[in-house]
C-alpha cells in the first residue's frame, strides 16, 4: 500500500495484501490450493515460497491484511484461535515462567492454560483485571506474559489496555490481548500500547459462520519473527481455503460490526426494561464497571450482550425458547445467537476459578432486521 497516504481501515479491509493478480487480473487473492512450489534449481523459488505449512500465498494475503488492520507489523493466521493461543505461549514462555490471565477468561483459554500449559511447567494466575492494582500485585520476576481479553466472554468484563500496557512493561513482560469480541474495527490494542493481539477469527473476522480460524497480530517486527517461527515450527496454520474465507469476511467487517452494535444497544433496551431479566451485561451501559474504560479504547460497545436471569432454570428456559436466535456456540456471525455458557461453551471451566453464573444467558446480536430480533426475544421471554 501507499506509505504516504493513511487509509482508513475499511480500505484496508477490502486492498491491504490484495492487489488484484498480477497474472491474471483476478481482483480477489486466488485460493492457491497447493502444498508445494517448482524450484528453478536447488533454492530458486520463484515467488518466494517452498512448502504451504511455511507460507502459502493466500495465507500471506491474509496475514497482510490482518497486520494493516490491526496496525501491526506482522500477522500470522492460524488453523484456530486456539492453535494461535498455544503459539504465542509456547514462543513467550518457557517451563519455570508465569502467566496473568483474566479471571473471566474465554475457558477454551483458561483450558489451555491449565490443562496444558501449567502441566507444561508455566504457572498462572486468574486475576480481575479491571483491577489494575491487583494485576501489579499479582506479578512475580518470572512473569513472562500478561493475557488480556476485553471485553470478556462472556461476562462482558473490560480491561483497561493502555493501563495494563504499562504494568506489563514495568514487568519486562509482554501483553497480549485477545481482541475476538471487539475486532480491530471497534478496538486496535496495538496503538494503545499491547504487544501482540490474538483473534479467533472464527468469530466476527470471519463473521459468516463458516470457518474456523485463529490469528495473531505483533505489533513489532523481531516479536512477529519469533512468532513466525513456532507457526512453521509446530505447524497450526489456516489452510488455503480458510484463509479466503476470512479474507472475504474482512472485507465486510465494518458494515457488519456497525449492524451487530445498533442491533445490539436495541436488544439492550429490551432487556434493561424486562421485569424478567435481573441484570444486563454490556458495557455500554453507563453504570458497567468498565464503561469509562471500555468508552475510551473502544469506538462502540459492539454486538455481544450478556443477561441474567432469576435461575438457571428460566435462562435455560429462554435460550431454548427463541426462534430467530439460534441456540448454538461461538459468535460473531452474521446470524443472531444464545447460549447458555454455564453449560455450553464455558462447561470447561466448571469447578474452577472462572465458572460463569448459572443463570448467564449470552446474545452474540446478528445483523437481522432488529424488529423481528426484539419480538423473538420478547416472546420468549414472557
Ligand atoms: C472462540 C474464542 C476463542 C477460541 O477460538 P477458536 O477459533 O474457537 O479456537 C478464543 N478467545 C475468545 C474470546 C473466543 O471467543
């Protein structure tokens, strides 16, 4: 792209790491479906690739974009968000270091840490980081990595960025936050002082329903090496076919993400007035603990809206009981959905530190018309 212009972010979506072919003109990255490239001699590669677990051209395309979207200098897509999790743990720590996570992590995170990574050697710590004073107690010398999400999944908890930035710095630790519920569209943690960003691009990147995918954004060039190397090196990388999906759902990400937050504040209304409803988690709510925090680093409050009902009897009761909403895990899509994390998405952190209320019900708002979400939801909540 032109260095001496700065797009704005929806050009970058649609153009940055896609110039249309050179061959052929094609104005969308070609699905290059192939896992191995013809030398020109021994170590004469054409294009610059050999082997697709390295690189892949409609990988490259992806993790252009992913970087100029998330102001980054490097971005590295992976098979999940997961993989990319795993990644970006196993390239910054080492057995003997130690890990803040939130105490409200996405379980498939928290899972990761303590089924996975502790046995491995790195210990960790839930703590609230809303808390900035309790997250610099709770470092220690061998702290290696503070681990933000914000706002969180799916108690909607917010976390000051640019805060935590300097506690981690002060630490000589890294801060990674996991930027899935925001996207970069609302929410770029690199320009407010974070070091690496993590995406489960399954979710509003991909933002269709239809791929599963993870990715992580350096915000300098030596870190985004390093983590280059451990996605070639333990080889979790987003396939051709996946990395156009996702390149495809980039596009629209703007348009989208501003349906998914005005669908999002009306289902708000509803639920803030509805006798059923006890409690209404969504940060831009004047009186959520993170708004101030939550106003300043985000530009909207986005689509996920959390609620809680009187027992977990009736919020199972709802999330069985819509039509639209589709009862079913992750989010982000297109398409308006509810669960119950107490016994779907975050049944893994049952019995932990981090078990979610029982009465926690969770909207990922689609961008449907908002009049037929408000009746669904309506009905079924009478
Ligand atoms: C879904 C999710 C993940 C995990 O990503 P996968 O693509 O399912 O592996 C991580 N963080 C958050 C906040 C998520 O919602």
């Amino acid at each position: 792209m032109d260095n001496d212009v700065q797009l704005g972010f929806e050009t970058l979506a649609i153009h940055a790491g896609q110039e249309p072919d050179p061959v052929t003109g094609a104005v969308v990255p070609p699905i290059y479906q192939v896992s191995t490239y013809k030398q020109d001699g021994i170590g004469g590669l054409r294009g610059g690739y050999e082997y697709s677990r390295s690189a892949n051209p409609t990988r490259t395309a992806l993790e252009t974009c992913l970087a100029e979207i998330e102001a980054g200098a490097r971005g590295l897509a992976f098979a999940s968000g997961l993989a990319a999790e795993d990644a970006l743990i196993r390239t910054v720590c080492r057995p003997g270091d130690h890990v803040i996570i939130p105490n409200d992590a996405y379980g498939g995170t928290y899972r990761l840490f303590a089924k996975v990574a502790r046995p491995w050697g790195v210990a960790f710590d839930p703590v609230p980081l809303g808390d900035v004073e309790a997250v610099r107690a709770a470092v220690r010398p061998e702290t290696k990595l503070i681990w933000v999400e914000t706002p969180t999944n799916p108690l909607l908890g917010i976390a000051d960025i640019a805060a935590l930035a300097a506690v981690a710095h002060d630490a000589g630790a890294l801060l990674a936050v996991d930027n899935t519920f925001a996207s970069p569209y609302l929410q770029r943690p690199l320009t407010l002082g974070a070091d690496v960003v993590v995406h489960s691009t399954t979710k509003y990147l991909g933002g269709h329903s239809d791929v599963v995918g993870g990715a992580l954004v350096a915000a300098d060039p030596e870190t985004g090496e390093r983590l280059a190397f451990h996605q070639n090196a333990m080889g979790a990388v987003a396939g051709p076919f996946d990395s156009w999906l996702t390149l495809r759902g980039i596009k629209t990400l703007g348009v989208r993400m501003d349906r998914h937050c005005a669908n999002a504040e009306k289902v708000v209304e509803l639920l803030v007035r509805h006798p059923a409803v006890r409690a209404v988690l969504y940060p831009g709510l004047p009186d959520h603990p993170g708004h101030d925090a939550a106003a300043k680093q985000m530009s909207a409050f986005g689509g996920m809206v959390s609620f809680r009902m009187q027992s977990e009897e009736a919020a199972v009761r709802v999330c069985e009981r819509t039509e639209l909403f589709t009862l079913g895990e992750s989010l982000g899509g297109v398409e308006s959905l509810i669960e119950h994390p107490g016994r779907m998405t975050h049944a893994s952190a049952a019995g932990s530190p981090l078990e979610v209320p029982a009465d926690l019900v969770r909207l990922s708002v689609g961008i449907e018309h908002a009049d037929d979400l408000l009746r669904d939801l309506e009905n079924a909540l009478s």
